[in-house]
C-alpha cells in the first residue's frame, strides 16, 4: 500500500512538470545574466571608445599580405621595368596546356588592342579607337619574358594594368603565349614544348607550377 502510494505520487509529480512544459518558450535560465550566455561582442565595424580612432574593425598588421598572394618584387618605375626585362624568367614549364590557357586570356583581354598576331593590328586599331600600339618583334623594344610579364602587371601608359583581371598563373602563362607570337612574327622556329622531366628540373629551379596555381587573384 505504501509503495503504491509512493508511485502514484511520482507520477503526479512527473505529469505535472511534463504538461507545465511549454515548447514554444524559452525555459528557465541558471545563470543568466552571465558573460557564458550573452558573450559582450563588438559589432565588427561598430564605433567603440576603447579602441583606437574608436574603431573596433582593425587594419591588418603592417606588412601582411594575403594568404596565397606572392608580392611582386620589381616597381612600377623606369628602372624597375629595365630590371625585370633584364632578370625575371618565366617560372612555368613551356607546356601546351600552359601555351593554350596563355592564348585563352590573351584573346580575352590583349586581342583587341595587339591582334590575334601580336602584330599590333588589333580591332581596335583597325577601327581607328587606338593608336601606337606596337608589335611584338618590335626590334627597339625587344621584349623579354620578364618585361612582358612587368608590363602585364603594371601596364604602359597607354595600356592599363591587367593585375586584377588575371591571377599570377595566367599572366605568366599569357607571357608564354606572348614570347610565342613574337617568334612566330619574327619566324623563328617553333619553340619545342617541355616534357615530364625537364618539368621536373624546372620546377626545383625556379618557382613552381604549383606555387603559381595556388595564387589568389
Ligand atoms: C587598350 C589597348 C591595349 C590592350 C588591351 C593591351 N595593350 Fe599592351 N600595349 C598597348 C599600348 C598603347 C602599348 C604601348 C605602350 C607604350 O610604350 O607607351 C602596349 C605595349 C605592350 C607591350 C610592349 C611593352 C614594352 O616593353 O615596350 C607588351 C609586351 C604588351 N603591351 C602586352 C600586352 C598584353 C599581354 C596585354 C593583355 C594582357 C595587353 N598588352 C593589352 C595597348 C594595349
């Protein structure tokens, strides 16, 4: 008799607490009001006077650069073109896959001034829209990989930058195609493509295929 009571009187109270139980609000809170439950955040670009100039979203540290973003080295000055005409090589192998991604972006981007030949005769130029733009077997220029690669980066004058449009691997790929147009208007024979191991030595030499590939644009 005792232990019937017993039970029904934990029933009672274990029915009751079940249909006290209201699903569509919040329950009780242990605790509450502490830092554990409302953690004291910033708003990122909120104004806040313990920070400095009141601003709680921060300028990156001096000096720090993108994950994946390799700075370039030369300047965009006279000089800095002069040295990486005379220096910079192209780091990726000479491969057809290079050489036709190279031809992709330039028809995208370069066509329309330099011409599908690089002779300078683009739609543009024949329309009339531009003027001076020169071929690439342009003897007083003598572009190199490296000064193809600057002026990409940089622009000239009258050409602008194609830094933001193409990422590091495609410009070098784009300066492939480039060196290849200019042996062709110079007829120069054609460059062979490089093979499984001379990619291989390439690679351990200068910078890599997949150092390039990695790039962010
Ligand atoms: C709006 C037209 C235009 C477009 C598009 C353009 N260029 Fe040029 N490019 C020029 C002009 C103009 C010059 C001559 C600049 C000068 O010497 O003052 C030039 C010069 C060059 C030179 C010779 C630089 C030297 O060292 O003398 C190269 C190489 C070159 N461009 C490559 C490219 C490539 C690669 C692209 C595409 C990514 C491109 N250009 C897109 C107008 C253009």
């Amino acid at each position: 008799m005792r232990s019937l009571f017993r039970i029904s009187f934990v029933l009672v109270i274990a029915l009751s607490t079940v249909s006290c139980m209201d699903k569509s609000k919040p329950n009780y809170r242990f605790m509450a009001d502490t830092d554990m439950y409302q953690s004291v955040a910033y708003e990122t670009y909120g104004e806040y006077e313990i920070f400095e100039n009141g601003q709680q979203a921060k300028l990156p540290a001096p000096g720090s650069i993108p994950r994946g973003w390799k700075p370039y080295e030369y300047e965009d000055t006279n000089e800095g073109r002069a040295a990486a005409k005379a220096e910079l090589t192209n780091p990726l192998p000479y491969t057809e896959e290079n050489l036709n991604q190279g031809k992709r972006v330039y028809t995208i981007y370069c066509a329309v001034c330099h011409g599908d030949k690089g002779d300078g005769q683009g739609i543009l130029v024949q329309r009339e829209k531009i003027l001076g733009i020169p071929s690439y077997d342009d003897v007083g220029r003598a572009i190199t990989e490296g000064s193809v690669y600057h002026v990409i980066y940089y622009g000239l004058n009258a050409m602008g930058s194609y830094a933001h449009q193409t990422t590091e691997e495609e410009r070098w790929q784009i300066t492939h195609y480039v060196m290849s147009l200019k042996d062709e208007l110079e007829g120069n024979p054609e460059r062979p493509f490089e093979t499984g191991d001379q990619i291989q030595g390439g690679t351990a030499n200068g910078g890599t295929t997949a150092d390039a590939s990695n790039n962010a644009r």
